[in-house]
C-alpha cells in the first residue's frame, strides 16, 4: 500500500482531523513512555555494543563517544558464533519440522475422528505441558547416558520434539476442529484414504496456525540451552544460546562484547518472526472461534 | 446430502465396512524419512580414541587464555608428536556443568582447581590420583602447592599451572597526590581510611552482587584475626561458625564497614573496580583479575596492590590467599600414556613460560623464567613465593555447596544487617551441620 492511498482513505482523514482530548492525551503519554520503557533495554544494549569498553569503563555508560564495531567482528570470533549458529541450526531445524509433522497428525485423529481415547489422549498431551522440564532432568539425564547418546545432537532434538509435540498438538486440534467436517467427508466419498485426507484436505488449510506455531517453535528451541548444556558437553556442539556465555570470562565479562553477541543472538528469531509475522498474528486468532 | 451427525466413524470402523485402508504411506516416503533418521543418527561422531591425540576439556574460550593454550599445546605436539583434542566451554558453563560433564565421557586431561573442590571428584572415583606424574615433577613446585593439590590422604591429585594472589590494590599517582603509605597493620589500615574519607576519597570498594568478591574479605579477615590453621578448619567444617573467632571476624568487619563503599549489595566487582579506577574509591581488596578491568597501558600501569596488613603480631600476614588453577587426570582415562606425557608436559618450565608469555598470570612452577613478567606479576610471585601458607579462596577450600548455598546468602545478609551477627553465626553453623554431617 503506497501513501498516497493512505490519505486518501476517508476513514484515516477523519482520524486526522480528530480533535486532542485530554484523554487521548493521556494515553499518548501513556502509551509512549510504556514503549519506551519496553524498547529503552534494547537500544541501550544496542548503543553500547557499538563502544569501546575502555571507553565506557573510563566515562561511566552515560557518555558519548568510543565508537567502534570491534565488538561484533570480536564477538563473532572469540565466540565462535560461525560454528554455534550452525549447531542451533542442527538442533533447531529438525526439531522443528518433526515437531509440527508428529503434532499435525495427532491433531488430525484427535480432532477429526471419534476414538474414545480422544479426550484422554488430548488431556495428557495438555498436562505433560504443565510439568516442569527441570523434573524430568536426572532420568532423562541417566536414561540417555545408558544407551550412550550423551554429547549428541539426537539427544537434545528428541528431547525438544517430546516436550513441544504436547502444546503443538493441542492448538492444531483446537484448530483442525472450527474446519467443516464437510471437506473430508466430501474426500472420503471420493475415495480419499485417511493419509490422503490429512496430507491433501487438512495440511494445506493448517498454513496459518502452522506458521505460528513455527515462530513460536523456532523462539523456543533457538532460545533454549538448558537441554543443551544438560546433555552437550563438546564445547563446540553448543548452541549459539551458550555462545554469549563463551564472551564471558571467569572474573570479566566486557559487557559491551556481550551487547554485541546478544544482538546477533537475536536476529535471527527476529528475521523468522517478520518473514511470518502475517501468517503468525492471524494464526494465533484462527483457532479461537468455532466458525 | 444430508450432513449426518456428529464426527467421521474411526478408521477402524471404516476398515469393517469397506475391507481395510490403503497404506498412508508410499515406499518412498518411508525411504526419505528412513534417509532423513540415519542422516540425523549420523550427527553423533563416535570413533576409537586415537592413539595419537589425547582429549584434554577446557575451560578457557576467551581470546587470550584460548591462544595461550594453543600455543602450548603446539609446543607439545612439537616434542612428543602427540596432538591435544581441546573440548572448550565457557568457564561458567564449565563449573555448571562439571558433574555430569564427569559423568558422561569426560576428557582425559581437564582443566580443574586445587583444593577442597577438587577433593569431591576424586572421592567419588571421577578423577584419579597423580602421584606418579608428581614424583617426576614434584620439585617444580613448592611444599604449599603440593599441599594444596592433595587429597585428604595425601595422595597429589591436582597438576598446579599458574595462580593468582588476592590482595588490597590501589593507585600508585592516588597514593602519591595525597601522601598516603602502605600501612603495615590495623591501626595504619585504620588511620589510611580515615585520611582518604578526610579527603573526600571512599577508603574501600566493595561490590557483593556477584556473591563471590566478599568471601576474600572474610578469609583474608579470618586469617589474620585467628590464624591459617583456624581458617582451614573452619572452611572443612572442623571447628564451629558460631564459635567466639568466627563472631570475632564478623565484629572486625563489622568495624570496618564504614570505610567501605555503601550498596555494596546491588555492586557488582567490575563497578566497584571502575570507582577505583575513576578515583573515587582508595583501595580494593580482590584478585589480581581485577586489572583486566584496566585497559592496557598506562591506565594498568597506575595500579598496585599490598599485602592485606596484619592485625595480630602473633598471628601475622604470612598467609596469602592464591588460588591455583590446574589439571586433573580423568579416572580410567582412554589414552593413558598420552594422558600422562601431557600432564608431564604441562608440569614443566617449558609450558608454563610459553602459557604465562601470552596470558599474564603467574606460573605455578617454580623454574620459569619471570623476567618476561611485568610489576604486577613479579609481585604477585615474591607475596606467593614469601607466604607461610597459601589458602585457595572460599568456595575452593570448603564444600562448594556449603559455599553456594550458606557462605553466599549469609554473608550478603551480615551486609545488609551487621547487627544481625549472633543470628547469622548462629544460622551459618546449623546449615554446616547438616552439610559436612
């Protein structure tokens, strides 16, 4: 949409011609210093990891001056980002698909069919959901080291995939459920297997809650190290999550170095999220109503 | 069509009716999923160790102590042809993670302390003992440092590398500008704060939000109010929190709190080197890591430390607080011989100067050349090399969980509250109870 639409649209002009109450005065102020108060962290990271820490260490952080973009040619060095961001691909990736692969098509039974085992099925994948994953640590721990997938990427996706499919299952079915019933049973008069039904019929109509869920997904698994580091125990398996840790030192921690690596930590959800912002706000309204 | 009621029949039921499904999925399908497991399989890389390498885990991912030991283990390959298969992981991950790290498929060689925190590993059959590496090597090393990387059985366990002392640091120009001198005792301690409050200069920084910085103060407190021996004890559980010393040390820096930086809670040590560093603050009691808080330079340069003075004649300052870092051998290790020609190697005068040549620390052995070493290291050996004894920091020489969980959250409370001390000692000695049983 170009602006010159943007002005035309009468609904627009009419919201400019409005006149300034005191209230809406008030939740301009309002509304400005709570955005302000949410993005002032993030740009206050982002303009000190462009300074130099002598600089900073020198004139205390509230200074001007020190610039440099040492800190993210270091960071991706001494960090060994190149590697970690690969290891969080290894993770992430599949861990992802296989997540929304196996929760599809438990939806798909749990809201398409009429098992008598639906609900009990559905309230255990929503529990599992509420039990604390620190719980499960030691037998999962002691489990994995008996069958020797210790410091294995396998170990940890598997472990992300059994703990996601709960959540993931449960707001596809919600989903799958508003779709008409019509639709598959128009396929299954047709001669359309259960697989074909699931695959052709009800997938492609998913696109949206997939999508959100994909955000959501990626934002977890990328964001999460605690299975990693519980399992990993090569340094150069780690996610790049654990990377920030690697700009840490024992005693001195250059807090602007770290600025910097959290910046680049967080493009890439950022990247997902914008890439689906569209398919992620509509899908995460789709499920709500039975339509 | 009429809609019928309710949900599609199950497939089950559809099966009864119209003689069995066709199989959902087709043979290729299957294959690529089957292809997309085995390539996930393959992500693991399992193989037999290699005669020739020996795995040694890390703990250093900084720059610096990276190349450091890059460096030094070039310089072993050179000599023995053997290569070193480092595991780095960040220091703080590293001490997180060292239980099931040990657990698991530990490295052969691996970076560890000396002291009571290396005891554990060694107890429970994770780590062996070395004393046939400090048989060769042991002359290296003085009487202190033996004593330090043994096990209660006195068996050597640890493989000392370099260390760092804790001691009161200043700015030399500071001193100088307000004719201030290095007091020798308490009353000189004293009189020096007052003199620097008089000047509008805090006497002592001081942060305690990272747990940890304070611990130094209390040893350093502890052993020149009741000796090295007592302080010892104390920390392996042997004589009592709420004893009459212990209430003692706390009075003393009960005393003392006023010429130290106030909010010391919400402090980390890194602001409170920056007021030293910005000339608000005279001195600072902390490791010699605190100059990596100073840039290179002059700014290093105008930074010295002294001795923590003596409170008691009868007691002294003979005893320093350097920890050691070091190396422990894997129990059961997948290349012995090559464990050893690495720890061997690592012991010797020749490693240590090309580690210490690239990371300014101090080596542990006692051959190296130091005249690579700039003022602050040479100091730092003359104070380690003069002591009478050597303590190895808090949350080395006693139980890390008694550290962690009693001496952290106890000594932030006497912070907040140094009225409280009979409450705190009193608390402090039940929880060491139920921890060393």
């Amino acid at each position: 949409m170009s602006t010159a639409t943007v002005t035309k649209d009468p609904e627009v002009r009419v919201a400019q011609k409005r006149k300034l109450t005191p209230t809406r005065v008030l939740l301009y102020v309002f509304l400005t210093t709570m955005a302000v108060a949410w993005l002032f962290p993030v740009f206050w990271a982002a303009y000190n990891s462009f300074r130099d820490y002598a600089y900073t260490a020198q004139n205390g952080y509230v200074s001007f001056g020190g610039f440099t973009l040492d800190n993210y040619a270091k960071a991706w060095a001494d960090g060994n980002f190149a590697q970690l961001f690969l290891n969080s691909a290894i993770i992430t990736i599949p861990a992802v698909i296989v997540t929304l692969f196996f929760s599809t098509m438990a939806a798909f039974v749990l809201a398409r069919f009429s098992f008598w085992f639906n609900l009990p099925m559905l309230i255990l994948f929503t529990a599992a959901n509420l039990l604390p994953q620190q719980a499960l640590l030691i037998p999962l721990f002691r489990m994995f080291r008996e069958v020797g997938m210790l410091d294995n990427y396998l170990s940890v996706i598997v472990v992300h995939i059994a703990f996601q499919t709960g959540f993931c299952t449960f707001v596809l079915s919600n989903f799958m459920k508003a779709l008409p019933q019509s639709l598959t049973e128009a396929a299954l008069v047709d001669g359309a297997s259960v697989w074909r039904q699931y695959w052709q019929i009800i997938l492609p109509l998913c696109r949206a809650p997939l999508a959100a869920l994909g955000v959501l997904q990626v934002t977890w698994i990328y964001n999460d190290f605690f299975w990693a580091v519980a399992f990993l125990t090569s340094g150069d398996k780690f996610p790049i999550t654990s990377g920030l840790q690697n700009l840490r030192g024992q005693f001195f921690t250059d807090y602007n170095l770290l600025s910097a690596g959290s910046i680049m930590v967080a493009i890439p959800t950022i990247v997902i999220f914008f890439v689906l912002q569209k398919q992620f706000v509509s899908g995460l309204t789709l499920g709500a109503d039975k339509g | 069509m009429p809609r019928p009621p309710g949900k599609m029949p199950s497939p089950t039921a559809l099966r009864r009716s119209s003689g069995g499904l066709r199989t959902p999925l087709s043979r290729r399908t299957l294959l690529r999923g089957g292809a997309s497991l085995a390539g996930l399989a393959g992500l693991s890389a399992c193989g037999a160790p290699d005669p020739n390498a020996v795995r040694y885990g890390s703990r250093s991912t900084e720059a610096i102590p990276k190349e450091a030991f890059d460096n030094v283990f070039a310089a072993f390959k050179a000599e023995t042809g053997l290569t070193v298969d480092v595991n780095a992981t960040d220091p703080n991950t590293y001490q997180e993670q060292i239980n099931s790290y040990l657990q698991g498929n530990p490295d052969d060689v691996f970076a560890w302390f000396a002291g009571f925190r290396a005891r554990f590993f060694e107890d429970v059959g994770l780590a062996a003992p070395m004393t046939h590496i400090w048989d060769e090597v042991g002359d290296n090393f003085t009487d202190a440092f033996r004593t330090a990387c043994q096990n209660e059985a006195g068996q050597e366990i640890v493989l000392p590398f370099y260390y760092y002392p804790w001691a009161v640091f200043y700015r030399p120009s500071v001193f100088e500008a307000n004719g201030y001198s290095i007091p020798e005792n308490l009353s000189d301690f004293e009189s020096l704060c007052e003199d620097m409050q008089d000047t509008g200069l805090n006497p002592i920084a001081f942060g305690a939000a990272d747990g940890w910085p304070q611990m130094g103060t209390f040893d350093y407190l502890n052993m020149r109010i009741n000796g090295y021996d007592f302080h010892i004890e104390l920390m392996a559980g042997q004589q009592r929190w709420d004893s009459e010393e212990v209430k003692a040390v706390f009075e003393q820096w009960k005393d003392l709190l006023p010429y130290h930086q106030e909010g010391a809670l919400g402090r980390t040590w890194q602001e409170a080197a920056q007021s030293l560093q910005q000339g608000e603050s005279g001195m600072y009691v902390l490791g010699l890591f605190v100059n990596q808080q100073f840039a290179e330079g002059e700014d290093r340069e105008d930074l010295d430390f002294f001795n923590f003075p003596e409170f008691n004649p009868s007691i002294g300052a003979g005893a320093v607080e350097a920890p050691i870092d070091g190396f422990m051998l894997r129990n059961d290790p997948e290349n012995p011989e090559g464990a050893d020609e690495l720890l061997r190697f690592l012991a010797s005068a020749q490693a240590q100067q090309i580690y210490v040549d690239t990371d300014p620390q101090i080596a542990a052995n006692v051959e190296t050349d130091t005249s690579g070493y700039d003022p602050l290291q040479i100091k730092s050996a003359e104070l380690v090399a003069n002591a009478d004894n050597i303590s190895q920091f808090m949350d080395r020489d006693t139980r890390p969980d008694f550290a962690a969980t009693v001496a952290i959250p106890e000594l932030q409370r006497f912070l907040a509250n140094p009225e409280a001390i009979t409450d705190i000692t009193s608390s402090m000695q039940a929880q060491a109870e139920s921890i060393f049983g």
